[in-house]
C-alpha cells in the first residue's frame, strides 16, 4: 500500500501572504484542517493548520474587541503562522512508513510531493480509512479472535481449519501481546452470517476463541503441538 493509492489528490493549498482570516473561513467552509502553502511557482513552502489559526485567534491582545482582533487578523498572513519547514511525502511512500511519520512528528497530515511539486495530502484519518478497509471493517463482517504462541504455524493452522468449514477469511491480522515476546492477538473477521460457524469449527480443533475482555491472558495462550 502506497501513499499515492490513497492520498488527497489537488488538495486545497493557500499562498504565503493569504490572510489568516482567509484561511480560516477556507478550513471552515471547505470542512478541511491541513493547508498546505504554496508559493507562486508551485513549490511547498510550508503548512496551516486548524490549531495553527486557534493560536493566532488566542493570541495576546485579549483586550481588543471583537471588532479590533478581527482587522488585525486581516493585516496577519499565513506565512506569519505557518509550519516550516515542512515534514512531506512522495506518492511511492509506503502507509506504514506515512503512519509512522505521523505518529513520530505529532502531526495530522503529510502533504505528498513529486518532481518538487504538491500532488496530494495524506493525513490521519486517511490513514484510519485505509486500516478499517486493510482489517476488513465492514458492516456484514465480524471478528474473532484468538490468543496464540508460534505465531506463523498457527495461522497456516487456522486457515486450514477455516478452509475445511467451506469459510473464507475476509482479513487476519496479528499483533504482539504487551509483556510476553511470544504471545499474538491473532484477529480474523469472516462474514456475519458465518461468525457461529467458524467458531465452532476452531472451538472443536482445540482453539479457545477470545469474547470478551480478560485482564489476565495467561492460561489462555493456545500452544498447539504442531
């Protein structure tokens, strides 16, 4: 999965000397948080963001009216306000490494950039998107899962058993348990309609099929003898 797959594509962008008012009234009537900056030859100059114009709004002068603060802000252009440099992708970036970015930098969006110009503009919930539609989240599937050791010999275990009970698996997905370096929450979603089934089919192989939350884990490690 790359960027370029899921980005934004022709995002909208501000230039440097855009009022901040301006920006803001854009972000509200277009219901966006990320602007990136563009200067006039199209090339990134930095970004705007929601809580960007919220520090600018609660600036010093408290005491202005409303009336005051508003003519200041008009005076005020992005370029005063707006991150830079700018941390960016490229569309062959790949979303594990665009996820990671994010979550290392603290921030919401990644414009993504080509040849030097802005092409698209991933952000978080873009990335949310992507992992609801990579673990198979949809409203006629379900999940079940299972508390397993010997991570890749078991889930050539379960995929057989699933297999056999005529089932197929919509996605799988493992991940390690906090505080045992060999203990996986391995989660698998099947149609709805055939949740019972694949439940008992890996029941009646030995697997003990997690329902509910357990504070302690520790008996219910699976450790087939494969």
């Amino acid at each position: 999965m790359f960027v370029g797959w899921y980005m934004t594509r022709n995002p909208l962008t501000v230039t440097p000397k855009t009022p901040v008012i301006a920006a803001r009234e854009l972000m509200n009537d277009r219901k966006v948080r990320h602007l990136p900056v563009l200067d006039p030859g199209g090339r990134l100059q930095g970004i705007i963001t929601d809580r960007d114009i919220r520090k600018a709004w609660a600036s010093p002068a408290t005491t202005l009216s409303v009336y005051e603060l508003t003519y200041l802000l008009q005076k005020i252009t992005v370029d005063s306000i707006m991150t830079r440099p700018v941390v960016s992708v490229t569309p062959d970036t790949t979303i594990e490494r665009a996820t990671a970015i994010l979550h290392e930098q603290r921030i919401g969006a990644l414009p993504v950039v080509h040849l030097g110009k802005l092409v698209g503009l991933i952000s978080s919930s873009d990335l949310v998107g992507v992992l609801l539609k990579a673990i198979g989240v949809a409203e006629d599937s379900s999940r079940i899962t299972l508390l397993v050791d010997n991570r890749g010999a078991v889930i050539e275990w379960i995929t057989h058993i699933i297999h056999q009970a005529g089932i197929n698996i919509r996605s799988i997905m493992t991940l390690s348990m906090p505080g045992c370096d060999s203990c996986w929450e391995l989660t698998l979603r099947v149609n709805l309609a055939l949740k019972s089934a694949a439940i008992e089919a890996l029941s009646q192989a030995g697997l003990q099929v997690i329902t509910e939350y357990r504070e302690d884990l520790s008996q219910l490690i699976n450790r087939p003898d494969l």
